[in-house]
C-alpha cells in the first residue's frame, strides 16, 4: 500500500470487490450489483498476465485498440464481433483505470481509451438487444458505456492506494484533469496541494 506495508487477502477478488465498493462509495458512483460483479471479475481475470496479454509468436503483447475496432467491424460473425467488441471494452477500462501512468510513454492517452471503450461497450449493448443474450448482461454494457469515465476514476483510486504519488505522477494527474475533466483527479489534485485551474482546460474531440 502507498504507506508502505504490504495487504495480505486471502481472496483476490474479495479484495477488489471491497475496494471497488469504497471507491464507488468515495465517488459517489452507483453501480448495480451485476455492473460491480462483472467488473470485479475483470479485475481478477487481469490481475494475470496471460489472461490480459495475447500470445504471440515473439511473445505476449497487448494489440493497439485500432486493431481490435478493426477486428470487431470486420467479424464474420455476430458472436464474434460481440467478443471483439467485449475484450475491446475490457482492455481500454483495465489500462485507463490500473495503468494511466502509462501513457505518458505513449502517443494515445486516457481520453482516447475512455472514449473507445465506452463506445465498444455501447455498440455490445446495443447488438444485445433482442437477443439471447440480452437483458442482465446487456443493462451491464450499458450501464458500463454511460459510467466509463467514472469507473475510470474508481479504479484510479485503488491503484493509487497502492502507490505515493511521484512528480511525475503528480504531473500526470494534472494533464489527466485537463483532458478528461476528472472529478476524482481534480479532487486529489487538491489533496496533494495543488488547485486545478479552469482555464487551462483542454477539449479535445474523437
């Protein structure tokens, strides 16, 4: 944890599950029940390497979102698509939310997997209505596509439990806010000392 001692759990996904509730709870973010579970269990399932990697020939690798728009615009079938578009959704949340100091290495940043997740979530919502697979784990999609940026902050918050904030983190924080408009890095902004200012604001589109 950021003060230094190590948590021991006895269960990953308890462990996610309790710190998902605060974090909401900090937030203000209400999720339904089914929307937390299937979060948790995203959390869980990629807290492994080979579960959020894919092999490769040269090892495992994380392919660019552009790919996997592509791969889901391009399936032969529905039920294809709908895991493209799944594991699309799934990536872009897990890396906005646990890995956004990331970015700063890299020439896509947070809002551009906010906006590509939360609208592959949206289009799997949408291709789940009237289906088989629709009702429970379609209300999840969307309810999933329309908090996007609040899960965001959600998990935000527990990755940075587990971490002191660096300068460059700090930094990070700050462009965070001025592109996407975070509440949750506005307010740790504040808590570290700093005061977000309106105007510098940034807008960008997709």
């Amino acid at each position: 944890m950021s003060d230094g001692t190590v948590l021991k759990v006895a269960s990953l996904e308890e462990f996610f599950r309790d710190e998902l509730h605060g974090a909401a709870e900090k937030q203000r973010l209400a999720l339904d029940g089914h929307t937390e579970h299937y979060v948790v269990n995203l959390l869980t399932t990629f807290s492994r390497a080979d579960a959020f990697f894919e092999p490769t020939p040269t090892g495992p690798k994380l392919r660019p979102l552009a790919l996997m728009l592509a791969e889901a615009l391009g399936a032969p079938t529905l039920a294809e698509r709908q895991h493209a578009l799944q594991r699309m959704g799934d990536v872009s949340l897990f890396i906005a939310g646990f890995l956004p100091q990331g970015f700063a290495r890299k020439l896509v940043d947070v809002d551009y997997h906010i906006a590509m997740g939360g609208r592959a979530y949206g289009s799997l919502a949408d291709s789940t209505r009237g289906s088989a697979r629709g009702g429970c784990i379609g209300r999840v999609f969307a309810e999933l596509a329309a908090k996007f940026g609040a899960l965001v902050d959600a998990l935000n918050e527990i990755a940075a439990a587990a971490r002191p904030p660096s300068h460059d983190e700090l930094m990070r924080l700050y462009e965070v806010w001025m592109k996407t408009g975070s509440p949750r890095a506005a307010g740790r902004l504040r808590m570290l000392g700093v005061e977000p200012a309106a105007s510098s604001r940034v807008r960008w589109s997709h």
